[in-house]
C-alpha cells in the first residue's frame, strides 16, 4: 500500500520505519521539508534529529503534506493535536477525499504547562473534528493511548498481551487499520464503534500521563481484562 505518515516527531518516524518494514511504500509529510531537514534539535522524547533519522533511512521520501496525501492510499496521522486540522488543511480536501485517516494524534493542551489538559473534551474529539472537518476522508482514531514505541512492538510489553482501540463511521475503513495493528503484532483490537468514541480514548491520556509519571517509564499498555 501506499501509505503517508503525517508527523516527523517520535510518533511519525516509527510508524514509518515499521510500515517500510512490513513492505509498504511510506512517504513522511511535513510543513516545510527544507526547514525539518535544517533542524538540529533532537526530538521532545530524546531521539535523533530529523534529519539523522532521515538519513539513517534513505528510502523514506520526505515532502508535502499535500505532495504525500496525493499519492497515498491511507494517511497516518501524527501531528500534534493543535496542528492536525492545518495539516490536513495543507494536505488538500481532494487529495484526502475517500481516504483512511489513521489518527493516532492526542488535542493535548500544554498552554497551561504540565500535565496538559484535552482540548476539545467530554463532548467532542479532535477525531471528530477531523472527521467534520473532511467529511469525505475515512476518519479512524486509534494507538494513541500508548507510547510509540508499543505501538509499532506491542511485543515489546507483557509480550503484546494488551488492548489498541479503533473508533471510526467507516466499517471497511476500520477493517483495513484493524489489519495494519496486526500486522504490526497487535492481538487484541477493540471495535468502540463511530468517531464519537474517540472521546474516549482521548480522554484516556489524563490517566496514561499519571501513570508515565507513577512507573516512571513509558513501556506499559492499557489491557483490557475480560
Ligand atoms: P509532536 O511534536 O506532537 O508533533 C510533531 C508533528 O506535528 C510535526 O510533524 C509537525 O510538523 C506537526 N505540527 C505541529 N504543529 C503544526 C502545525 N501548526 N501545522 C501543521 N503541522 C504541525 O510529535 P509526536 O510526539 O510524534 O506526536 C505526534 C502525535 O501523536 C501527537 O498528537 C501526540 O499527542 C500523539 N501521540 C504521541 C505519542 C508519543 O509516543 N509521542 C503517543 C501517542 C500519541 P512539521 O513536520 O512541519 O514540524
């Protein structure tokens, strides 16, 4: 599959590295490919720079948000939450028109220092938001109630005994990102229904911030018992 991930923070590069892995052509979308490749900082969890980790992985075409919506089958989303609508916005109305969105994009609000609180909250979602906002575009919120790196090795903890959600309108839309967690190794993949139930996934955060802080590591998931 032709697939654009959206992001060049944690979230962007490993979900593009697993999903080269897995033998599918990724591109990354960014605002401004010069001045993401000119950055030297390395990244808010500690990574590489960009720019190292783009070199590292040569066949990985970094571009446009617009230039990599266009030819993709699927689009990952991996922004920050405050910048999910314009990015989708640069990529182009017509270039996401009848295409899954894989959200994995959390509306954290750090404006009043940490932890963040959710903006929009309780009674809507950014899924959602996004959803409204491209109508045409199959909206699928899911893997942003754990870290990256369990998202892309669910192995990696309890030895992928744990539970990724999936919230979205679009049954066959869900279904072909249900098939992508599994690929990745995901076993246990919950079907919450429509994009209303982003709300809560994303209102699971509150609590995976105070656990990142109770256990001081971010290598845990939510399993879901029964
Ligand atoms: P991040 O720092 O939250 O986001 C970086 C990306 O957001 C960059 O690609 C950046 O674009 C884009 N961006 C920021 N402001 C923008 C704007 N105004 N317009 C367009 N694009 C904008 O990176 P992250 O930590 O990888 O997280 C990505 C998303 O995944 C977030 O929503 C986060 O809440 C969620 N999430 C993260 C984790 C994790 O382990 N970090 C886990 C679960 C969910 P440029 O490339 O142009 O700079």
């Amino acid at each position: 599959m032709n697939i654009a991930v959206f992001g060049t923070g944690t979230v962007g590069p490993a979900v593009a590295a697993a999903l080269v892995a897995l033998g599918h052509d990724v591109v990354i979308g960014t605002r401004d490919p010069e001045a993401t490749l000119a950055r030297t900082e390395a990244g808010p969890m500690g990574g590489v720079p960009f720019a190292q980790w783009h070199a590292e992985h040569p066949g990985i075409r970094l571009t446009t948000f617009a230039d990599a919506a266009a030819g993709a089958d699927l689009i990952v989303n991996a922004t920050n939450g405050s910048g999910s609508l314009p990015a989708l916005t640069a990529a182009g109305e017509e270039n996401l028109a009848g295409k899954v969105i894989m959200d994995i994009a959390n509306p954290l609000d750090f404006s009043q220092g940490f932890p963040p609180s959710l903006n929009p909250v309780n009674t809507d979602s950014l899924g959602e938001q996004l959803q409204r906002a491209f109508p045409a575009a199959r909206v699928v919120k899911t893997l942003n109630t754990m870290n990256a790196s369990v998202m892309v090795d669910p192995g990696s903890v309890a030895g992928g005994d744990h539970s990724v959600f999936v919230s979205g309108n679009d049954v066959d839309a869900k279904a072909r990102v249900s098939g992508l967690l599994a690929d990745l190794g995901h076993r246990d993949i919950i079907d919450l229904g429509d994009i209303t139930t982003a709300r809560g996934t994303e209102m699971l955060l509150p609590v995976w911030l105070r656990l990142w802080g109770a256990l001081g590591n971010a290598d845990f998931n939510f399993k879901i018992a029964r």
